[in-house]
C-alpha cells in the first residue's frame, strides 16, 4: 500500500510539474499575443427584457493561440493576474472595445452603450482611472457609453480602496456594474454606497430558476432591492425561453444568454444585427 501511495504521489507530482510548465509557456506565450494580434474580442448583445431591443454589448477577450487555438479568457486572464500582464491587456480591451464602439456608433448609427470586464488587478492599480479616460478620449465617446463591469468580490476585496476609484470613475460619468452577482457576499449597507448602476445577476441562478424555488425567491428579492433602489438588473445566461418569460415576470430590465445572442465577433455582429437578419 506504501508503494502505491508513494507512486501516486510520483504520478501526481510531474503531471502538476507539467502543468506549471505549461502555464510558464503560456505566459511567454501572452507577452507577444497582443502584438501578433492573437487577442480577439467577442461581442455580446444585451436585450431589454420586453421589447427585445438590444441596449449595450459586452466585450469579451479570446486568444487565438497559432498553435492551440481558442484559449477561453477563464484560462489566460488568471495567469495575466499573476504577472500583472493583465495591465497592457487590460488596457487593450479597452482601448480595442472604444474603438469598435466609436465605430459602430459612427456607420450604424446605433444608440448601444459598450461593457468591458475589469480585473480585480487592474482595480488596485489607480492609473486605471487614466487609462479609462485615455481611451475615451481617443475614440471621441461619451462616458455615459461605457460600463464597466466588476465582479461582486472584487468590490468587496479592498472596499474602501474600490470605493474610492470608483467615485472617480463615476464622477467622470462611467456607469458601474456589479458582475456576478449573487457569488459573494456583500453586505447591502456596502452594495448601498457603491456608485453603481446595474447589477448582472450571477448566471448560477438563472440555471434552475424555473424548477429551483429557493433560486426563483432569490433572484426576486434581488430585483425587487434593487429596483427599489433605482438600479438597473440583468440576468446574465438566458438559454431558454421558459427562462426568459420567468425572469422578464420578475422585473428584470435587460437580459443576456444564448437563447438571444451568443458572443460574436464584430463582423458577424454586424450580420446579426443586419434588419431582417
Ligand atoms: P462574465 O463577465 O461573467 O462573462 C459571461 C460569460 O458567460 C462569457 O464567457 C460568455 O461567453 C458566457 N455566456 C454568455 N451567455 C451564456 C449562456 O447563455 N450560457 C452559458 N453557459 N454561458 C454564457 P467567457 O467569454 O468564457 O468569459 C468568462 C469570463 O472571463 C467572463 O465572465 C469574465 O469574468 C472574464 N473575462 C472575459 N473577458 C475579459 C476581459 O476582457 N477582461 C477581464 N478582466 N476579464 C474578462
Ligand atoms: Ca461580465
Ligand atoms: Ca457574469
Ligand atoms: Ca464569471
């Protein structure tokens, strides 16, 4: 039985070597992405809930690796986080999401307003406030058209210091949102003083909404807080219709998910939303 444990513990020691290893290529790897144009952003289409008119996109950033093809950004961004790559990443994103937007506005005359992730790292570095600025200064856009969207535990991890940037963020006219909502566990008096202005509630309740009371009694408190509080909630993975008709019932305001719009690069975004196609 030793023998055995002392294998498996072998075994289990050079496949999390290899793993490390592979994760120190890839972060060779993401110094050059940007460069090389390897970083590609998705767009998602945000619906209102009853006329089903698209509001906003969010972006979304994907790695077209040459040699292993589409990276998802839950398996790049952590390791970005880790070598404060995430910074000129983030700044990218930004920057790429501005121009595209600018350029929407400008040929298809659309009114939608722009979501971009934020990292919690990139929130402790206070440049962000100037990087968010940079970018809307270069593409001409009014802050008012820009969301950023940040995760329920990045707003509570260093709360006063989150507080802060984002006052400045929302004094500059940047609208917030809390993402994932539902994940943590903010107390209300915090979400309270929070410049906020939309709330996504995590896609973990949109789930089993229908079947699942106690997530159907969770999601319409939320909405109802927050409603009461004049603060936009979206629901965020909206794959089937029964999902949809229960949470447009409930009082959500905008609606997300497959069932409406996939994340698409910007040219077939542009088919998409073609009238009549
Ligand atoms: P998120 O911000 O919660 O983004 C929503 C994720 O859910 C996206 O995954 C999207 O493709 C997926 N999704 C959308 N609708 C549905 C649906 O109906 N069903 C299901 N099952 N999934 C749906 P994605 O693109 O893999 O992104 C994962 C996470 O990576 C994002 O979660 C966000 O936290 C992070 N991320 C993405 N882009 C960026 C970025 O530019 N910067 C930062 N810091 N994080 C990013
Ligand atoms: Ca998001
Ligand atoms: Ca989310
Ligand atoms: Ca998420």
């Amino acid at each position: 039985a030793k023998s055995v444990g002392r294998d498996t513990y072998c075994f289990f020691e050079a496949s999390m070597n290899a793993s490390i290893h592979q994760q120190l290529l890839l972060m060779q790897d993401l110094r050059v992405a940007i460069q090389r144009r390897e970083l590609v952003l998705y767009y998602q289409p945000k619906f209102t809930a009853h006329e089903g008119s698209v509001v906003g996109i969010e972006a979304l950033v994907c790695w077209e690796h040459p040699e292993r093809g589409m990276i998802p950004p839950d398996e790049f961004i952590p390791l970005a986080e880790k070598t404060n790559m995430i910074m000129p990443l983030g700044a990218w994103v930004l920057d790429e999401a501005c121009r595209q937007l600018a350029e929407w506005r400008r040929e298809r005359h659309v009114e939608w307003t722009l979501s971009v992730n934020l990292s919690a790292v990139q929130f402790r570095h206070a440049s962000l406030v100037d990087t968010v600025r940079g970018a809307l200064h270069r593409h001409a856009l009014d802050p008012g058209w820009l969301t950023l969207e940040i995760t329920e535990s990045t707003a509570m991890r260093d709360a006063d210091a989150s507080l802060h940037i984002l006052q400045q963020l929302h004094e500059m006219g940047v609208c917030i949102s809390i993402d994932d909502f539902g994940t943590g566990y903010s107390s209300l008096l915090y979400l309270q003083r929070l410049p906020a202005t939309e709330l996504k509630i995590d896609r973990g309740f949109v789930r089993d909404l229908a079947h699942d009371t106690e997530d159907a009694a969770i999601v319409s408190a939320i909405v109802a807080l927050w409603r009461s509080l004049n603060l936009s909630v979206v629901a965020e993975g909206v794959e089937t219709t029964e999902q949809k008709s229960f949470l447009t019932a409930l009082g959500c305001h905008s609606l997300q998910g497959y069932l409406l719009g996939k994340p698409m690069r910007a040219d077939v975004l542009d088919q998409f939303m073609q009238p009549g196609g």
